[in-house]
C-alpha cells in the first residue's frame, strides 16, 4: 500500500459528486451576505489540501465568478488564503492555523485525550482519533498516527460530515432525542459510497443500534476500502466527545472489530474521566494515567 493511500485522498472527487448531489445547498449559498460567503470559500478549501482556483471554487459553491474573484482577493490581502502561481490553486495560509490553535486551547480536551491516544495506537497498531460536535459536523480535535506507511489525511482542525463517520455517528446518537431531531433538521445526507446512509430514517435506525452496542461505525460509507469505529466520551450520558480508531478493510477485519472497540472504550472512559472538573483539574498532559505507560 503506498504511502499516498489516504482516507480523503478521493476529495477532489468528492468534490464533484457534493456538487451534483447538493444542489440545494448551491442556492442558499448564492443568497448568502459576504460574509458568509467568505467563510463557505475557507470551510469549503478546508475539505481538500489539493486546493481550488477560482473557476472550480465558483462551479462549485454556485457563485458568480466575478464575486468569487473579489472575495479571494480579499481573503489572500488579509492573508487568510495563498495562492500558488504554478498552478493558480489557492489554500488556506498558516495565520487560519493560529486561529483554530487558540480556539483549541480553550478546552483541555486535546491534551487530556492525547496520552490516552498514544496508548490506544500501541495496542492496536492503528490510527486514533478524537472529534467533538461542532454546528452540524464533527471537528476533529485531536490524532496520533498509527505505525507503518499507511496514512490518513486527517487531521487536527480537519470538519467532517456527521452521517458518515464513526466519530460523527457517535457525537449524535448519544444525544437527547430532541436535540437530535434538532440537529437534523434540513441536514443533507450526501452519498459518498454505496454504503453511506442517504437518508433520516436510516440514520435514526443506524443510532439505536449504536445505542444498543456502545460502539458507532463507518464500514467504507465515507471511503472506499476504509473502516473506522468510533465510542463516545459521556458526561451524563451525553456524548461530549468521540473515539475513534481507523484503519483499513485490511488492517480492520470485521472479526477484529469487538476488541478494538474494547480497547477504545477503555480510553474513551478513562478521558471522560479526566474531563470531570473536579478530578481533571488534578491531571496534566506530562502525568502517567493508569492504563497508560
């Protein structure tokens, strides 16, 4: 498997098939302020590290090239995108990084999960991942690579869609069920695979069986040849946050799933733990935490 095999490898692709499945989302955008239209260009060069030139980015998002040009411009004067002469494709700078890095240090979460992460990736040789519910996608917070040269292009700060990801699946069926609903409403379930989930009442069934198990999972719904099983952080059995371990089919057999999920909701536990104020306050990243070495 070379090393460029990465699970959003396909974003490009993907690309086309939002835009010819997400035609209403096209509109909303064309009736957005600048503003928001600004801030569907940074989410949307967000989705792929490959980048966009102004052509496809205003094919895509629907927007009259003319305005799509202005609000580049002014995004890359205020030095929130860069554009690469070789190839006129923009993505986004360094100083948008600054940005989500301070917003992360205002939850202890990315630090307390990541001892807990190492040691999830020792005992299964593959790559961990914490998520957190943000708006109507999950955000990822924090990620420790499993060994070998198969790598995923995840990362810190990376936003995903909630109905085909573990992690996403995880942070919504272990809500209140009104909340839930609420948070559904007029969401979009894009088809990515043949096994993504492309409707509500799918979802709705596929998180009572997650409650049932404990354990969400995305069987190559985002990704061809890609597996992931996600449990989630509770407070008060309310999902603040999400485990996952990724891996490929390969390295993910199906009858390898039971004690990945063991070891994963062992950690999830543990930081769930240390997120209590009155116990988490007395931890720091740098302390060995029972269970992991």
């Amino acid at each position: 498997m070379p090393v460029g095999y990465r699970r959003t490898l396909r974003l490009g692709e993907r690309g086309k098939t939002m835009a010819t499945v997400k035609k209403s989302p096209n509109r909303k955008i064309a009736n957005m302020n600048s503003v928001e239209r600004a801030f569907a260009i940074l989410e949307f060069l967000n989705s792929s590290r490959r980048g966009w030139n102004i052509s496809e980015m205003s094919r895509k998002l629907g927007l009259p090239k003319s305005s799509t040009h202005v609000l580049f411009s002014t995004l890359d004067k205020l030095g929130y995108i860069t554009e690469f002469q070789s190839s006129r494709r923009y993505q986004l700078s360094p100083k948008l990084y600054g940005l989500g890095r301070r917003a992360l240090e205002t939850t202890p979460l990315p630090m307390i999960a990541l001892p807990h992460l190492h040691w999830l990736v020792q005992q299964t040789n593959l790559t961990a991942h914490v998520g957190i519910l943000e708006k109507k996608q999950v955000v990822f917070v924090q990620k420790v690579d499993g060994p070998g040269i198969i790598k995923f292009d995840t990362y810190v700060g990376k936003c995903s869609q909630l109905h085909c990801t573990g992690l996403g699946k995880s942070l919504v069926a272990f809500r209140p069920e009104e909340e839930i609903k609420l948070l559904l409403d007029k969401y979009t379930f894009s088809r990515f695979t043949k096994q993504t989930i492309s409707s509500l009442n799918a979802f709705m069934t596929e998180c009572d069986r997650i409650r049932r198990a404990g354990y969400s999972m995305d069987d190559e719904e985002e990704e061809l040849g890609i597996r992931c099983v996600a449990v989630p952080v509770l407070s008060d059995g309310i999902a603040v946050a999400a485990v996952s371990v990724t891996g490929t089919t390969g390295q993910m057999p199906l009858d390898a799933i039971p004690n990945i999920v063991s070891k994963a909701t062992y950690a999830a536990g543990k930081i769930a733990w240390q997120l209590q104020p009155a116990r988490g306050r007395h931890h720091t990243s740098e302390e060995t935490v029972e269970g992991v070495a």
